[in-house]
C-alpha cells in the first residue's frame, strides 16, 4: 500500500510518491476526489552499481575484449558507454579494441533513468610502455678488458607486457672514463 507516502500538487497535478522499493512495482490505478484514473504502470528500479571492467586478451597481444561489468539484476534496464581516454565511444557491454588504436585509457559507464555511475580509468593493456634506453653490448674479450679498464655490470630490467613480474638479466659494457683510463695506467691523480 502506498497510503500515506503519496503528495499531490495540487497545481499540475503531479502526485509523487516517496519511499519506494522493488515491492511497490505494479500496475495502479489513481483515484483523485473519487476520480478514477487510466491504468498506470509503476516500475521501481534501483540505482546503478559502480562498474568495473574486466579485460580478456589473445596470446600475441594484439586484441582485446573489454567487459563492463556489475551487478544490475535490479537496476534494469541498462546502457553501456564507454569512454576511450576523456571522449565517449561505442556503446555496449563489450569493447573491443586492437594494438593499433592509440588510446591510453578506457573506462565504462552504466546509465538507467534513476542515474548514472562510472568505472575507475584501466591502461591499454595493448600499449607498451618503455622504459629509458639503455644501450646493450656485449662482453668485452678479454683483450678489451685489459686494455680500456672497461666494466661490465648486470643490469635488471622488467618486461611491462609480462602479466607476472618476471625480471630479466643481461650485461652491459660501461665504456671507460678519462679518468678509469689513468688510474689503470698506474698515473694516479
């Protein structure tokens, strides 16, 4: 019964009705100063959860699928927008993108008449990111070690694309100072 949470305006005639929930959705009939009304159709839906967004990639890295998801089983019904850094896309569940689009960033949005609720912002997981360059050489022999008092020193670097945190090793040739050069030539400063 929705007695006592109903309030007419009495100059438009909007009647409004407060403290809805799921069980009040239904089909009425407005009775005003004994005046029966047309049939109306009340449905109560909730307001939409914040999204998430789920992503499901190929192997060689070269597409992806995007799934706006949360729980909207009350909240129905529903539209999808996506957003492809700060500007709206496609709308739908799904997203699909591929290694040549050049956004950064995607996130989704759920819309229904109660309102509206953003995703947090996720990288492209098809962009790399770089890391500063660094110049790899091989070992010296043992002749060049002896004669420039180079070093070589193992370097740590990360794969960013690896889903696990892997860190790979590898050896870089430090080409000698002016000053190395001296203090192996016995001529100390």
């Amino acid at each position: 019964m929705i007695i006592g949470r109903c309030k007419l305006d009495h100059l438009t005639g909007a009647l409004t009705i407060t403290g809805l929930t799921k069980n009040d959705s239904g089909i009425y009939k407005p009775e005003i100063n004994y005046v029966v009304s047309d049939s109306t159709e009340l449905i109560v839906i909730s307001h939409v959860p914040k999204p998430s967004v789920s992503e499901s990639c190929d192997t060689e890295m070269t597409a992806c699928n995007l799934t706006c998801e949360g729980n909207t089983i009350e909240a129905e019904p529903i539209t999808y927008k996506w957003f492809l850094g700060d500007t709206e896309g496609l709308s739908g569940k799904v997203l699909d993108i591929t290694k040549e689009m050049e956004e950064q960033s995607f996130s989704c949005m759920l819309v229904n008449p109660v309102g509206f609720k953003s995703s947090d912002s996720m990288k492209n997981p098809l962009v790399i990111e770089t890391i500063p360059s660094v110049k790899y050489h091989s070992a010296p022999t043992e002749e060049e070690a002896n004669n420039d008092a180079g070093t070589v020193q193992s370097v740590l670097y990360r794969d960013l694309n690896a889903k696990e945190e892997v860190n790979h090793e590898a050896e870089v040739h430090i080409p000698p100072t002016q000053e190395s050069k001296s203090l192996s030539n016995g001529s100390g400063v």
